[in-house]
C-alpha cells in the first residue's frame, strides 16, 4: 500500500522527534458514552473491524534508497488492534 502525503509528514516528524529523544506519536480516541451501551458487543465489533482493515497491522516496508515508502501488512492479523477499554464511572 502505497505511502500518502499525511504518512509522508508523520514519518518525517516521527523521523525528528526520535533524533532530538522526544518519543514517540500514540495514536488514541477517548469516547464518551451513556447508558445502555453494551460494552461487550462494542468490543466484539472493534476486533471485528480489527481483523477487516490491515491498514491497522502494517509496518513500513524495506525500500532502497530514494524509493517511496510503502506499507505492508503480513498476516495473521491481531484481533487487538483496535481496543475497547472500558473506565466504568468514569
């Protein structure tokens, strides 16, 4: 899977961030939601969606020099990729 201009940019910051120690971009959604969500079912379909998008699993693939980036995915893919972790009462 080919490399977009926005993968191109984060590569290119990840790339300056590590060479002045800063760490790492960690992708996270918090979402709030009320009663009557069934946790369990919510959990079920993100490892659903987990296994049907291998965008989720790829890493970046070994180039030559000056070559564009691309990204691969090699299965078996992790149910996990996308979790679900509930914080009951907040």
């Amino acid at each position: 899977m080919p490399f977009t201009g926005c993968d191109a940019y984060f590569l290119a910051i990840e790339d300056m961030m590590a060479r002045a120690g800063q760490g790492r971009h960690v992708g996270l959604s918090v979402v709030e939601l009320g009663e009557g969500l069934d946790a369990a079912r919510l959990r079920d379909a993100a490892r659903r969606f987990s296994l049907s998008h291998p965008l989720l699993h790829a890493k970046i693939a070994p180039r030559p020099p000056f070559a564009v980036p691309e990204w691969t995915a090699v299965p078996p893919f992790s149910p996990d990729a996308v979790a679900v972790v509930e914080h009951p009462g907040g």
